[in-house]
C-alpha cells in the first residue's frame, strides 16, 4: 500500500464531505470489495486443510486421552493405538525419504498429478528436510 500525503488526504475528506455521493460511492466500492465473490478452494488447498486437520487432532489426542492411563482395562487399547502411530509415522517417514533421495539421485520419477507444473528438485528438498523430518520425530517419540 502507497502512502499518501496528509494533504491529499484532507483534500479527500474535504471532497468527501462536500459531495455526499462522492463518499457514499466510495462505501460502495469498500463494501463491494470485502464481500466480493470468492474463488473455491483448490484441490491442494483441500488436502492441506484435511492434513492439518487430522495431525492437529493426532496432536491433541495423547492429552486428551491421558486420564484414562489410570484404567488397567483401557490400558493395552492406548499402548496398542500408541504403537499403531508410531509405526505408522516411522514407516511414513523412512519411506518418503527413500522416495525423495531416489528421486533427488535420479533414479525415481515421481509424478505429480494435480499439478501442471512443479520443480522437483525444491519439492524433494523441501520434502525431505522439512515435511517427512517431523514425521520421523514423532514416530520416535
């Protein structure tokens, strides 16, 4: 956004005030702009939302599930669902690295449906040192 000279601001209010229209078409535009049509999400944008999603409530999960450690029924339910994550991230994990060092060496060609263009060298990158790292964390963990 410019700045505008305090002048040229005054200038308006004088304007605005002066001419009633003026400032009420102005209204117009500001409401027409905050509550203009907007575009529906992409297909990428769903599958990120859906993948927040469900780590935010794996994330909340080990606390709200916390008292029921007390119950030796419930017990080896939590021990079981615990390993079943852990499992599941490590593997996850292990995988897609392999995956993207295969890809970064040239000998895997991913493919990437959804988009029309990507560079793959930065998706493995980024792939790789940031995304499948917290994977493998909470795995461990």
């Amino acid at each position: 956004m410019r700045y505008i000279a305090p002048t040229t601001d005054l200038a308006a209010l004088l304007a605005c005030s002066a001419r009633p229209s003026l400032k009420l078409s102005g209204e117009r535009k500001r409401r027409q702009y905050l509550h203009r049509d907007r575009a529906p999400p992409t297909p990428n944008t769903v599958i990120n939302l859906a993948g927040a999603t469900l780590l935010l409530g794996i994330a909340v999960l080990p606390v709200a599930v916390l008292p029921l450690w007390n119950m030796t029924r419930v017990r080896p339910i939590l021990l079981g669902l615990c390993w079943v994550l852990a499992v599941g991230f490590t593997m996850h994990a292990l995988v897609d690295d392999i995956q993207r060092v295969l890809s970064l060496a040239g000998v895997l060609h991913l493919d990437y449906p959804l988009f029309s263009t990507v560079n793959r060298r930065v998706a493995d990158l980024q792939d790789l040192l940031f995304n499948e790292t917290w994977f493998l964390v909470e795995g461990v963990l």
